[in-house]
C-alpha cells in the first residue's frame, strides 16, 4: 500500500512534535486545548465553561484495564489542517537574509530567528521553504505563585536595599511581570508625587494605543499615568481605574517585583523604571482567543531595548544600559539554553550595557517536611539516569493524579540525550499493555487508548538546534460530543531500551502544570493538575526553569536569610550539559515590598517568597553596576558576581547546584566595576 501523503507537507520533519500533534487534532479538540495552551487561538467561539457544566456530559476516570488494551488501537489523523486554528511560533532560518517570512504573519525579528502567529493551514508551506530551519512551537508561561507571608508586615526600611550613594540613575530597569503594576502606589512616586515609571506596555489592554512596532497591547505613557493621579485626588477614584490596566490582581506579582528592583525603597531606586504586562489571562474565554507564550518574553524584551534608545535621545544621554528582570519560567524544552526564546535573549545580550536576570524557578522540593505538605507535586519534574549498555532497559514512573479529580490538561514528558546514542521508548498506560518500542524516526500521533486517553509519542534524532535527540510523550484527555474522558490516573511507566550506546545518559522533565480548578463534571470534578515523578525516578537536581538556563542571563536562587540556608523550593541546577546554573543567590523568603491593587484596606506592603523574590534584587544590583559602568557585558557582570559571592556558612567559594557561586554582596560588586578602571602600565 502506497503512503498517505503526511497531513503537514513533505517538510513535516522541520516542526516541532507538540505543533505536530496540534495540527493533527480537529477544531473541537482545538478548542478544548486552547483553554490550556498558550501558543494556540481558535478564532471561533467556544464557551469551555458550558462543555464541562452540560448535565448530559458522561466521564470516565477509570483505569483501563488489560483485557481492553488488547483491543486494536488506531492513529487518529486529520483529512485536512483547520483555517481557525493559529499558532504562535519561532522560526530559525539558514541565515538572517533567507527569503522573506509572510508579511502580515511575522511579529519580529532577530538574527535568523523570526517570530510569527499563523493558521495551522500554512504551516505546510512554510516548512517547505528550503530557508526554513525549524518552526516550534512559543513555550507555555504560567501564573506565578509566591508563598505570601502571615502576619503584621512593616515598610521595609529606607535603608535596607540601599547599597552606597549610587541610586542606578541613568539606567533604566525593565520589568516583564504578570498581575499589573500598581503605577500610584507611594513606592513609585517621586518628589512632585507623578510616577516613576515612564511606560507600562500592557500586552492584553486595548484602552490606549499600541506601542510603535507592535500590534497589539496598549502602552500607557507617564503623562498619562500623572493625569490619572491628578484626577485621582478630585474624582475620589483610584488612579488605575481611572487608568486601568488589563490585569489589576490584588497583592500583584509585578508590583511587587518591580518595588524590589527600583522601588523608591528598592535596590536602584534612582533608575528609570518601565513595565511589561505579560497577558496570562484568567478567564476561560480570554485565553482562547490570545497568545501568551514565550513569544511574548522576546517582545517585551524588544520593546524594553527600543525604549532605551527613545529615553537615551530624550534625556540626551550618551549610553542608557537596561537591567531586565523576568520573573516568569517553564520547565519544557532541553534546558542547556537552545530554546528559541533562550536564543533570542543571548542575541539581545550581545550588545553592551545590558543585562537579562530570570528567577531560577520553585521546583526544588522533592519530598514532604511535614504531613499536609504537598510542594513535592511541583518539584518532583526532573530524572535523569544512564543506560549501561546496548540491550539494558530503564524505566521512569510517571505519576498522573487521580481521586476522583479529573485530570483534563495535557501531561507532557520531553527527554533528552547524545546525538551518540540510539534509544527506542515505550510506554506502559496504567492496568494496560506496553505500546511500542518506538525507535529512532518513529512516532505515533494522536492514537486514542481503548480507556480514550490520547497519546502521542515522537522519537527524533539531532535537534537541529543542540543536536542531541528527543523523545517526547502526551497525555491528552478525550474531549467528544457529549462525553469527557480524562487522562488515567496512576502510573504511566516510561521504558528506555538501549539500541546502540556510547554514553547512555539522558534527562527529562514534566512541563510545569500549575494546579487549577475547572468545574464540576458530572458527579466529579475537572481541574488541570500537574504530574510529578514518584521518588524512585525523580532526581532531585537540574530543575533550574529553561529560560534561567541560557547562557548570558543571570539566574538567580532564592536565599531564606533568616535561616541563611537556600530555601527548599529553590531550584536546582545545573543544565544538561553541564553549566554552571543558577548563578548567584538572594533574598527571596518573606521579602517586603509593595501592596498591588489593595482596594481593601491601608495596607502598603505585602511579604512574598519566591525566586521571583530574589531575581529582581540581583536586577536592581546589576543596574547599579551598570550605573558604575554602563558598557559592561553581560559576561562581565556574571563574572563579577561569581568573585563576589559571599559562601553560606559551612561552604567554601565552590558553585552549589542551590546556591550558585553563594550570595549576592551588593558594594562588593560596585566595588568591583570600579575598579576595572584602574589599569597600571608598567610597560
């Protein structure tokens, strides 16, 4: 029998396996995923919320059993790509002049990387441009959830983020964040009682006009802002709802990082200060019809960088540095930095006077410390190990949650190894029957179980981009006419068989899959609930978010002061080929700043803990070095950090995959810069 043609075209190979598996799904399955994958839009209506509530919907939560896994088992596959599903996407090319990407398609540029939101339709002619490397698929980015703290909180001194006389002026720190940003609150007001920020770029608004180079967003201007602090005294209503941004959460995560950083109580309080509102959005309905993937972490760079350059002609100046915090991260891809977006920011960062610090993530907890303790959920995401010999199997237990919940998000493992090597995997469903193995070249795509939990599977060799292979495998619920079957529960066993071995070490990683209740199902309940690994295969090292792995950016662990030990939830390093990761230590455990959004009470100020927490404090101390020396690199002031890093008690100056090269000591780095100036010739 002849072969079918493949659905995406002859250059099917050139896509990533999670867009394949997208393409190949139908608008109704579409649908349903949009409510939980960020790269993804359906430009039809679709009320989520109704399907899961319908009273005639059936489920299923039981595990198969043998006896029905034996039954014959089809690869589901489309007819034909859908035109009302869009994606958002990286596209590598040969070279930076390639031919030109569709126009009304691309929404930025840098380097041989292009970034476009496209109908699943045209992928096939993309992929078959001989200048097209790779298209993959934009990262998931998830809500933020720092412990906040219990009890009475006071401001923070006016003292205790402040290093020397040198405030940061003339440098301009740049916070991408999600919740909003609190322009008004006394934290970010200056002498004349305006706003210290200059702009907020929010992703999701539409109250004002887009930013110069983009397309969607609203950006709000200073002079704005100042107008609605004005207003605010006389109309007796708050100044951002007289300037309302599309997110405004109580207690918000970027107001709170922002006050870290530049704050008028924070580290480089004399900086110029401008945010960018990520759009995660809450609402069902928002989220399918928005992108809010790691794309938009490449945009909000770029506009911070753009800004720059307007603030620089403006202010007259001759050099404005910029320090980028990001406060947001994933657990996906190979975490050695080949991401798109890792590439992106390394690409940015090649240019002087910049510098990039990603909060290194809180995935570091592997068992419970006390009985109702369940943290462990989001730290157990990483295994390693090593396949001895040619014909040696390992396996990896996978956990999918159950107990009457029903799991109704995607599971996704991704395992990475040496481009020396050649592994087959196969997959154990709980109570079933092995599928496979799936060699090298092989894949399944989309085959429904006989319990109808969708499955995919892809074995690819040299990842254009690092070169090494990849496995991945997805758990999709069944979303039918009338019915809703979620993942099955239990424990999904992951073997390795070795083919041919020359070094045997692989790593993998669950994609993060934050905890979040979707609504009642029948008698049950469906939430999206993260998979962990169970004790046997997690190991409890290299969980350092992949952005936090990229070369040039700062990332940075979280230090609980109090105890002077790395806080357990604090992620771990290093990456998978070996780097040194996370870089530095701060405070990040009951950290005091700013009060977002609180229409409740007088209440100013707010403990939160997190490496969200101690990211933007190493931001604030990188731009007083930048400050110092606004034509540093980004390599010079991670070095810098590296000889400064203070030890904690009972270590030596030797990087720990927690605690990086130790904890960041502010003067001891301004120190430093200062005296780069000081050359000798003894000539």
């Amino acid at each position: 029998m002849a072969k079918s043609k493949p659905l995406l075209g002859s250059g099917f190979r050139k896509i990533n396996p999670k867009l394949r598996m997208i393409a190949n799904g139908s608008s109704k399955v579409n649908e349903v995923r949009a409510d939980f994958e960020p790269a993804l839009q359906m430009t039809a209506k679709f009320d989520f919320k109704s399907f899961v509530e319908a009273p005639n919907q059936q489920i299923s939560t039981c595990a198969i059993s043998a006896r029905d896994a034996t039954n014959p088992l089809e690869r589901g596959k489309q007819a034909q790509l859908e035109d009302d599903v869009r994606v958002s996407v990286f596209i590598e090319q040969e070279s930076s002049n390639g031919s030109p990407m569709p126009t009304n398609s691309v929404t930025g540029e840098r380097g041989r990387l292009a970034m476009l939101e496209v109908p699943v339709s045209e992928l096939p002619e993309l992929a078959e441009r001989e200048c097209v490397v790779r298209i993959e698929l934009g990262e998931a980015l998830k809500h933020p959830h720092p412990q906040i703290s219990t009890g009475t909180v006071s401001a923070p001194k006016l003292s205790s983020r402040k290093f020397g006389r040198n405030g940061g002026k003339n440098v301009l720190i740049g916070v991408i964040d999600v919740g909003g940003f609190d322009f008004a609150h006394s934290d970010f007001l200056d002498d004349d009682g305006g706003t210290r920020f200059l702009r907020i770029w929010d992703q999701g608004g539409d109250n004002r006009p887009n930013p110069k180079g983009f397309d969607f967003g609203s950006e709000i201007t200073k002079e704005q802002m100042d107008a609605a602090i004005d207003a605010s005294e006389t109309e007796g209503i708050a100044s951002t709802i007289l300037e309302p941004q599309s997110s405004m959460q109580h207690a918000s995560h970027g107001t709170h990082v922002a006050s870290i950083a530049a704050g008028n109580r924070g580290v480089c309080r004399d900086a110029f200060l401008a945010g960018v509102l990520i759009d995660l959005p809450k609402s069902d309905q928002d989220r399918r019809k928005s992108f809010y993937d790691s794309t938009r972490i490449a945009h909000a760079v770029d506009y911070i960088l753009q800004l720059s350059e307007e603030i620089k002609k403006d202010q007259n100046l001759d050099h404005l540095p910029v320090s980028i915090n990001i406060s947001l991260g994933t657990n996906g891809h190979a975490h050695d930095g080949s991401s798109a977006v890792s590439r992106w920011l390394e690409h940015a960062l090649a240019s002087a006077g910049r510098c990039v610090t990603v909060a290194a993530g809180n995935a570091g907890q592997e068992s419970a410390e006390e009985p109702d303790d369940v943290g462990y959920v989001m730290g157990r995401i990483h295994t390693s190990g090593r396949i001895a010999a040619k014909g040696l199997v390992n396996d990896i237990d996978w956990i999918v949650v159950g107990n009457g919940a029903i799991d109704v998000s995607e599971n996704e493992l991704e395992i990475w190894y040496g481009p020396s090597d050649r592994f087959a995997v196969s997959v154990l469903p709980p109570g079933g029957d092995w599928i496979g193995p799936i060699e090298p070249g092989q894949f399944i795509e989309n085959r429904q179980l006989s319990d109808k939990t969708m499955l995919s599977i892809y074995n690819e060799i040299y990842y254009p981009a690092n070169g090494a292979n990849y496995i991945g495998v997805y758990l999709t619920p069944f979303f039918g006419t009338g019915e809703i079957v979620g993942i099955t529960p239990g424990r999904w066993r992951i073997r390795l068989h070795g083919l041919d071995v020359r070094d045997g070490h692989y790593h993998g990683w669950i994609e993060r899959d934050d905890p979040r209740k979707i609504g009642p199902i029948g008698q049950a309940t469906a939430w999206r609930f993260p998979s962990f690994f169970d004790e046997v295969s997690n190991v409890d090292n290299s969980s350092v978010s992949s952005l936090g792995c990229g070369e040039q950016v700062l990332s940075v662990a979280n230090l609980d002061e109090a105890r002077q030990r790395i806080n357990i939830s604090s992620s771990q390093g290093p990456t998978r080929d070996g780097r040194l990761k996370p870089d530095i230590a701060a405070s990040g455990t009951d950290i005091v700043a700013a009060f977002g959004f609180n229409f409740d009470d007088d209440e100013e100020w707010i403990g939160m803990t997190g490496t969200s927490m101690a990211s933007p404090f190493v931001c604030g101390v990188a731009g007083l070095m930048l400050a110092e020396n606004p034509l540093l690199t980004a390599s010079q002031i991670r070095g810098i950090l590296q000889r400064t890093g203070r030890p904690l008690p009972n270590n030596d100056f030797s990087w720990r995959d927690d605690a990086g090269f130790g904890v960041i000591d502010p003067l001891a780095c301004t120190e430093e810069v200062r005296q780069l100036a000081d050359v000798e010739d003894l000539t």
